[in-house]
C-alpha cells in the first residue's frame, strides 16, 4: 500500500531518518528542504499527505499550511515543531494542520499518526457501511452500541468514544498521545498513566468473558485493536 | 554642534541671567532719561514763562531787571540774556549770564550748546528763544550740566551692574552645572556599576525629596524588581540543572547497562526505561517553557468562552478510574449555574491535572473533592484534599519552581507543578490560593468571572 508523501524538513539526519523509515514501509517520500519549494510541490502535485516541519527556511511551516489551504488544497497534513508548549500545538491545529507531533518523536508515534492520517483520507473518499467491524466486534455508530460476538457490551460514553477511535484505526497502533488527543482533545502530556488505566478499563469490558485477546499493547509505541494489518 | 551637558546648563545659565539684567538695565536707563528730559524741559518752560509774563505786563526795561534778579540768586545752572537780532549776547551785566549761544537765533524751545559769560567752554543747554518787539530776543534756559553728570553716573552704575550681572550669571552657570552634573555623575555612575555585573547599588538620595531624587527612587525601584527577577532567574537555572542532572544521570546508567546486557530481553527492558527517563526529561522542558510562555501572556490569543462545571466534570471523569486504583474517591462539586468563564481550556485542564496528580502523590489514601464554585466575582477551581496538607509558613515555597516541600527531590516529577498552575492562575488574571482544608489542602485557582476580557 505505497502512498505518496511529500517531506518538507531542513534538518538532513531527521530527513534521511524519515526517508528511510518510511520507505521501508512501503511509501514513496519525495523530500525538500525549504518552505517555498515544499509549496511549489504541494500545489503542482497530488500527494496522499505532507509531513511539514514548522521552521523550515525560505518559508515557514504554518505560512506553507496556510497558503495550501487557501489554494484549496484539502491534502492532510502533519506538522513536525520543536515548539513543544500547549499554546504552539493549538496554534499549529488551528491553522489547518491535521495533526502536530512535538521533536523528538518517536519513530513508532510518527508512523502512528501517518498512517491513521492516511487512512482518514482514504475513509474520506469511500462513503462505506457506517458499521465499524474488527475481528468478532461489531460497533455502530449511529445507534453507539457495541457487540461481541453477537454478545451486547455496555460501554460508557467515554469508553465508547475510545473505542469507536481504535476501531477507525483497527489494526494499526495508537499511541496514548493520539488518544489524549483525539478522545480527550487535550494537547499536553498528563504525566500520569491516566491513558493506560482508561485503556485496561476498556480491555477488560471488551475481554472480559472472551479468550480471544483484541485490544493490545504494543510496547514503546501504543495500543492497537485487532490484528494488524 | 555637540556640547557636554554641564557646559550647555551653564551657557544657558549665564544667558539667561543676561537677558533678564539686560531687560531691567534698560528699563531703567530708559526710564530715568525720559525723566530728566522731561523734568528739564518744563522747568525752562516755566522759567521762560516767568519773563515772558514780565515783559508782557512791563517794557524790556523791566524784563532786564527781572534778569539781574533772577541772576542774582546765582543758580550756576540758569542762564538768562537778552540777545541782538543776529543773536549776539548783549553786554552789561542787566542783559544775562550768556557769551555766545552755538546757532542762529530761532524761536522756540530746543537743546543746544552756550557758553556762559566768563567762561571758556561751551556747556549742554536746553533753553527757549522769544523775539521781542525791538528784534531782540530773550533766552531762558537750563545746563544740562547736572543731569548729564547724574545721567553718566547712572550709565556707568548700570554698565557696571551688567558686567556683574555677567560674571554672576557664569557662576550661577558653573555652580549649576556642577550640581547637575554631580547628580546626574551618581546616576551613571550606578549605572556603570550595574553595567558592571554588580547589581547590588544603588543611587543615592539627596533627601531633597526633588525630580533628581525621584529619578534615583524609580531607578532603585526598578534595578530591586530587575535583581529579583534576575535572583528568580538564577535559582530556576540551578535548580533546572539539579532537576536535570538525576534522570539524566539514571538515563546514562540505563543505557550503559543495556550496552551492557548480553540478553535480549533485558536488554529490551533497560531501553524502555531509557525512553521513559528521555520522556520526564522533555516534560521537564516542556513544562518550564509553559511556565515561560503563560507568564509572557503570549496563550491569551487563545483564550475562548468554556464552562467551568464542564471542565471540571470532565476531569472528573477522566481521573475517575486512576483515583478508583489509588483507592481513594474523587467526589465532583459543581453547582449549576456558574457564571461562564473565558480562558485557556488546555492550560486550565492542564492545570487542575497537575493539582489532582499533586494529591494523589502527596496525600496518598485521602479523599479527593474537585471542585468549580462562584464565590462574588470570582470563580474557584480546583482540588481539596484530606491529605497532611501544607504549612502556612512553607506555603510561598510550594509556589516556587522546583520547589518541592518533602526533601525526596529525587521522586518522579519535577517541583514544577504549582508554579506551573500558578502561572496559568496569572494567565487569567487570577492567583492560586493554598488553604487549609482542616485537615488537608485546598489549593485553587481564583479566577476573576470574565477573565481575558
């Protein structure tokens, strides 16, 4: 499933880091390394996403994303920043990003949120069935309810939207920061185990009474449910 | 032209002491000349009005008598005579007091000069001419002689008074100056100093309670503000570097170990551990920039409408299930109807995060309540607990960043928690109040309703 990506980032080492890792995932990466060509490229050309650091020279990161959207292009795109504070990362989303990963980052957190980028874009383009079906479970998200194996699990109305998120992304690893973001849109790091203890939480109802396991950790990255794809 | 400052305040000094003698010297030269102008000219006015009154009611037989007795009180400055038609005096002691007149004859009064009878030198008259009936004339009139000497005394008093009104005017300058520059020297020298690195001094008052000492007030006042913050300064890098230095050191010793291990699987563990030391050590970071950015205001673009009993039921539910593992309870106290409140909704969920963690880690097994309540015109957030609470007296080091009340600074964490929340209290206008929850803590933020307005 090679997907064309567009990286727009001045720093050599973690360009070729990117480059590689995600290659060997199977994407094509085409690289720049200024703000102005990133852009020009973006505009020119159809890319399944574009990852976009905010200090780039000639251009800056949040002035590209700007530009692109008012030129209508609709292209998800990730923000890469050493602007680590609460106020940067809304100031990032806010001006159209889809998503923002604080430097450092972990290689498994970027892939992470590349590919539930990638995978939104492509929900965007097939208006399927609204059932969300991974392995035995089955969630529908218009009536919110949730079964196992044909067996109702009741859910509150947290857990259900933790567990609606995993399942948009089955078989792919979420990290707890995704989690935070998306379930509880809080953009800092808790400093706690708050994201783990809601995940057993949800474990156990999805689990409890079953010996197939289906929500799993995935060590030094996240969590994932169902097998992976 | 660029001209030190001493220099130009005396320069200006001595100049404006000259114009404001100038001014008056002239008053009274112009006064006093006008005067004795004047003075002479109605007295030979009268004078002459006299004998004019005595030939009209007489003959000139009469006008010569009344000269020899008008001549006889011997006024030395009164001249009398009566002159032939080209304006010769007339000899004979009865016809005046005057040799020669310096002008043809002419009626009328006029300034000029004469000589007096007996004398060899002319001398400054002011005097009237009348034609008599034979073609004579008759000339009464006044030396200016007395005036003129009054007159040149009172020149030379005056161009005097101006010389000395100069020189005093440069000695005010210089003395001036120097007291101004002597003022203005301790200013900079305190400058320089400060410049220097030594923060410690301070300018000196003169106890004169004058714009100079308010100067030097408003200066020390803002070098105590700038040495405070600076002290700030200092602590929060040494204690940045304390704070560093023990993950730092156990993230060495856990990647020395994983070179180290011969197997995998530990190997795996020991680098886990890795990431998580490298993860503190970022929110460490992290969490010192938030403190920066919030105490620069620069979040306030961000602020929105949010409801405050929203929030805080929301963190309610989000902790529910860890206080659920700590075995404690977390009990929800929101009132319905507080007022809205426009703020930060990630830096205040951020901040009432690090209260409830703050709680759980320093008051283990005590009941948590958190709470959002209206109290007048403000708006109370935060945690209360049952724990061992906080000592009024250690209160103030508890807001403090880095700051940590139980010596174990080597416990996960850094002292960063309430500095943090008390920047975000000052983000919004408001303050963190730490009370006693008797027993316990209460500690909260203090929000004035319609925040960020």
């Amino acid at each position: 499933m090679g997907r064309k990506i567009l990286l727009v980032e001045d720093d050599r080492e973690t360009a070729d880091y990117l480059i590689r890792g995600l290659g060997e995932e199977g994407h094509n990466v085409e690289h720049v390394g200024d703000g102005r060509e990133g852009l020009f490229l973006a505009t020119g050309q159809s890319f399944d996403l574009v990852i976009l650091d905010r200090m780039v020279p000639a251009l800056d990161g949040l002035s590209v994303l700007k530009a692109l959207r008012a030129a209508g292009v609709e292209t998800p795109v990730l923000i890469l920043s050493a602007l680590a504070s609460v106020s940067d990362r809304i100031e990032g989303l806010e001006s159209g990003s889809d998503d923002y990963l604080v430097k450092p980052f972990s290689f498994a957190e970027l892939l992470a949120r590349v590919n539930a980028l990638l995978r939104r874009s492509e929900a965007r383009a097939s208006a399927a069935d609204p059932r969300l079906i991974v392995g035995d479970l089955e969630i529908d998200p218009l009536a919110r309810t949730v079964k196992r194996a044909g067996r109702p699990i009741e859910l509150k109305p947290r857990e259900y939207k933790l567990l609606e998120y995993f399942a948009r992304n089955k078989g792919r690893v979420v990290t707890r920061t995704m989690l935070l973001e998306q379930v509880w849109d809080y953009h800092f790091d808790p400093g706690t185990n708050v994201i783990d203890v809601h995940v057993s939480r949800l474990r156990r109802k999805l689990e409890d009474g079953f010996d197939e396991p289906i929500l799993h950790t995935v060590r030094g990255a996240g969590y994932r449910l169902g097998q992976s794809g | 032209m660029r001209l030190p400052t001493g220099l130009k305040v005396a320069l200006l000094a001595a100049l404006l002491t000259l114009a404001a003698n100038l001014a008056v010297v002239g008053f009274i030269r112009w006064q006093t000349y006008d005067d004795s102008a004047a003075r002479i000219h109605r007295e030979v006015i009268e004078e002459a009005a006299v004998l004019e009154a005595v030939y009209a009611t007489g003959d000139e037989a009469a006008l010569r008598r009344a000269i020899t007795d008008i001549l006889a009180v011997r006024d030395p400055h009164y001249f009398a005579a009566i002159l032939d038609p080209s304006g010769r005096p007339e000899a004979g002691p009865e016809a005046g007091n005057v040799a020669a007149i310096g002008r043809r004859p002419a009626p009328g009064y006029r300034i000029g000069r004469l000589r007096p009878r007996g004398a060899h030198a002319s001398v400054d008259a002011a005097y009237t001419l009348r034609r008599l009936d034979g073609g004579d004339w008759l000339l009464s009139g006044r030396s200016f002689g007395q005036r003129l000497a009054f007159e040149q005394t009172l020149e030379r008093a005056l161009l005097l008074a101006l010389a000395i009104a100069v020189l005093l005017g440069l000695g005010a300058g210089y003395v001036l100056a120097r007291y101004v520059n002597r003022r203005v020297r301790d200013i900079a020298t305190v400058a320089d100093r400060i410049g220097d690195g030594d923060m410690t001094h301070r300018v000196p008052l003169s106890g004169g309670d004058d714009a100079f000492d308010g100067l030097a007030r408003q200066i020390n006042r803002m070098l105590d503000r700038i040495g405070a913050l600076m002290e700030e300064l200092r602590l929060l890098t040494d204690c940045l570097a304390h704070d560093l230095r023990s993950p730092l050191g156990r993230l060495r010793a856990r990647v020395d170990a994983a070179l180290a291990a011969g197997d995998e699987a530990r190997r795996d563990a020991l680098l886990a551990g890795v990431t998580q030391e490298a993860d503190s050590l970022m929110r460490i970071l992290t969490t010192v920039l938030e403190i920066g950015r919030a105490e620069a205001m620069t979040p306030r673009a961000q602020f929105a409408p949010l409801d405050p009993g929203d929030l805080v039921a929301e963190l309610a539910e989000m902790y529910e299930p860890i206080v659920e593992e700590a075995g404690v309870t977390l009990r929800l106290d929101r009132p319905a109807g507080l007022p809205p409140l426009v703020g930060h909704r990630q830096l205040l969920a951020q901040a009432l995060t690090n209260l409830l963690d703050n709680a759980l880690a320093y008051a283990p097994g005590a009941d948590l309540a958190l709470f959002a309540r209206a109290e007048g015109e403000t708006l109370r957030l935060g945690v209360a607990d049952r724990g061992p609470g906080i000592a009024p007296e250690d209160r103030a080091e508890a807001r403090r960043q880095f700051g940590r009340l139980n010596a174990a600074r080597s416990t996960a964490g850094a002292g960063l928690g309430l500095a943090l929340v008390e920047a975000v209290a000052h983000l919004h206008r408001g303050q963190l109040a730490l009370e006693d929850n008797c027993p316990g803590l209460v500690a909260a933020l203090v929000l004035p309703t319609g925040a960020g307005g």
